[in-house]
C-alpha cells in the first residue's frame, strides 16, 4: 500500500527555497537534514523537511554558523536550546554595538566639517582611545563599544 504522504526529492526540496541540491547534501554531511527514506538509492523528504530547512535558513539568518545549528536541533531538550539561544542573543547584541559604533563612524566622517577626516579632532581623540586601549591590553586592543564611545563622534 503506497503512503498517502507526499514525498520530495532532493532536487524539489532544495528548489522551494531557491537552493542548489548540494546545500541541501551539505547540510546532510554536516548533521542538519536527514532524508526520511531512501528510494533506490535516491533521497525522499517528506513536508517535515520544509519546516526543517526554513528554521536551518533562519537561522543563518540570525548568524548562527551550520555547527550551532546542529547543536541547536540536537540538544538534549528546550533548556539546552535556551542556554545556546541567550549565548547566542549575547553574542548578535555585542556585534549589534559594535556595529552602531562603526556607523557612527562612518557617518561622522561623511558629515564632518574638517577638510580631511584625518584631521578631524572628534576622530583622532576616538582614535587616541582605540590605541590606548591596544596599548594597555597586553597586545590585545579593547573593542567594546563603551571603551571608546560613538557619543564622542557626535
């Protein structure tokens, strides 16, 4: 008796997010995407494995790398999982700073009224706190924002 479920093969599944076929085999070699079943030697996903691959694609998006994705789906239960998310909502909000810092940046130099933004007082004294920092750090330089704050661009 055949399955009233509906079966995709790799090249369908991989196809319905604009995905080449490798990825999808990638994802697989990586521990993300099993195939429900084999068919002579073919791969055969069911409607399962779409909610799979949008949540791997998200999850991209939110800069997970495909090994933190792998240890998302397979930790142990949902503390696990949010343990992993909060590291990782700690991590996006220290690039989210860093970030904001570096837009400032670039939107003081496009709006300074010093000639040269190499001669701008604003930017060299923020340039000042970033070597200050390298300095005291043995050789490694203090990147956190509040070091060397946007606010003194402004």
């Amino acid at each position: 008796m055949k399955s009233s479920v509906v079966e995709l093969s790799i090249g369908q599944l991989a196809e319905r997010f604009g995905l080449a076929p490798h990825v999808l085999r990638h994802w697989e070699s990586v521990g993300l995407l099993h195939p429900a079943r084999r068919v002579n030697g073919r791969r055969r996903y069911t409607p399962d494995h779409l909610a799979r691959v949008a949540l791997i694609l998200r999850g991209k998006d939110a800069g997970f790398s495909l090994e933190q994705m792998r240890e998302l789906l397979t930790a142990p239960d949902g503390a696990a999982r949010r343990a992993l998310l909060t590291d990782h909502l700690a991590a996006l909000d220290a690039k989210i700073a860093q970030l904001q810092l570096a837009r400032s940046l670039v939107e003081h130099t496009l709006e300074c009224t010093a000639d040269d933004f190499l001669t701008c007082p604003k930017m060299l004294a923020m340039l000042d706190c970033l070597v200050a920092s390298a300095l005291s750090s043995s050789g490694q330089a203090e990147r956190s924002p509040s070091s060397c704050a946007a606010g003194t661009l402004r």
